[in-house]
C-alpha cells in the first residue's frame, strides 16, 4: 500500500484487518499503566522475545508455526476479507494479556465499530491513521474480558447475556469513545485513549523501532 491510499472509514478497517501480511518481525516497546513499559521481538509466525523489569523472556508459541495463510486482497494491498479463524491460528504469542495479541493485530475494530473524526499525520516520524471509535452491538473483541474498546457493550457479552437483569458494578462508568491510532505499515495500534470513564488505565502507546515488512499478494 503506497501514500497515496486515501484515509477513510473503509480503509481504515481494511488496514485494522491487515497486519498479520504488513510485517513479519517488528522491534517496539509498549507502554501501559498497568504493566509498564516492556521491549520485545516479534518474529512472525509464533516467537516473541520480551523484556521487562524482571529480564528477558522468550515465548514460543506451538500453535502458530506456519505462516498466516493468504487473505484476499483489495486493489490498494489491504485486507478485503481473512480466512476464516477456524482454519488456522494466526494470532501472536501473547504476553500477559489478548489485549498484547489485540493491539498487534487489531481485526476487531474493522467490523462493528463507529468511526469519526479520521485523520492522518505523521506520529514518531511514521505514517499515523487515527479515528474517534465507538464499539456497537455486534462487536467482537478477540477476548471479552480485555477488548480494545471496553463498553457495556462488551461487558453485556461476556457477563450479562446469560444473568437477566446484569449491570455493572457501582461505579463503573464507560468511556464514551476512544481515540486509536494504526501504523499505517504495519497496522498495529501505536496508541489507544479512552475518552471519559473510570478507567483510564485503559490508554497505552506502542514505539515503534524497527519492523520488516511483508510482501503478499492476492
């Protein structure tokens, strides 16, 4: 995908959908509030090397030893459609939490998400989409209890469907949108900010050093 791909809602859920044929190993460090800030080494598929407070750590992971198995794809180079998940296992090792796995791969914002205020720029010398997001009914986060976008919405699904009734603890309150950003050459989300709430631990960023990218073809 060149500069010259415009930013639209359509092509910012197509480049969300993306990342596992962007990149095949990336250098960055993540940063959170309730984990810190963490270095790693992803090499696609399946190995991660991570380094944190208590030193270095190498996860492989057997379930992921092939490489991600062809999407289609648009006329721009994105994503139009994956294969189905039942297939294979594309996801990347994770660490501590599918939020990690989620933020490398963020397929859950292309499908059932509201999309405003789009725009793009440069972020840490990269080429930067962001978008205001709202998750609606029907949005699948790769784990309920650690969604990109914490809401009712996906706090219904994991805990309410199945209690009539169900409502959140006293004082919960649910940001009203977030704002995230996507590396446009990799498609990983290099920052995500709650807009409101009672969660602000929530928010995290993610630097970027040094990737390798991918060549696919449809």
């Amino acid at each position: 995908m060149g500069p010259e791909v415009p930013l639209t809602e359509d092509t910012f859920r197509a480049l969300a959908r993306s990342s596992p044929w962007r990149f095949s190993s990336l250098h960055f460090t993540w940063r959170t509030q309730s984990y810190g800030d963490v270095e790693c080494w992803l090499r696609r598929p399946g190995r991660l090397r991570v380094r944190d407070g208590s030193g270095d750590r190498v996860i492989d992971d057997a379930a992921t030893t092939d490489p991600a198995p062809a999407p289609v794809l648009r006329a721009d180079g994105l994503v139009a459609s994956r294969p189905r998940a039942y297939t294979h296992d594309i996801d990347d090792p994770m660490w501590n939490t599918y939020w990690f796995v989620s933020m490398l791969d963020p397929e859950e914002l292309s499908a059932d998400v509201t999309l405003s205020e789009l725009r793009s720029g440069l972020r840490a010398g990269r080429e930067t989409w962001w978008a205001r997001a709202v998750p609606e009914a029907g949005y699948e986060p790769r784990c309920g209890c650690c969604p990109l976008l914490w809401s009712r919405v996906t706090d219904w699904a994991e805990y309410g469907d199945d209690e009539p009734g169900w409502e959140p603890p006293a004082g919960t309150v649910y940001p009203e949108a977030y704002e995230v950003a996507l590396d446009v050459l990799t498609g990983v989300v290099v920052q995500l900010s709650p807009v409101g709430g009672s969660r602000p631990d929530l928010a995290f960023e993610t630097e970027i050093h040094e990737a390798e990218l991918s060549v696919v073809s449809a």
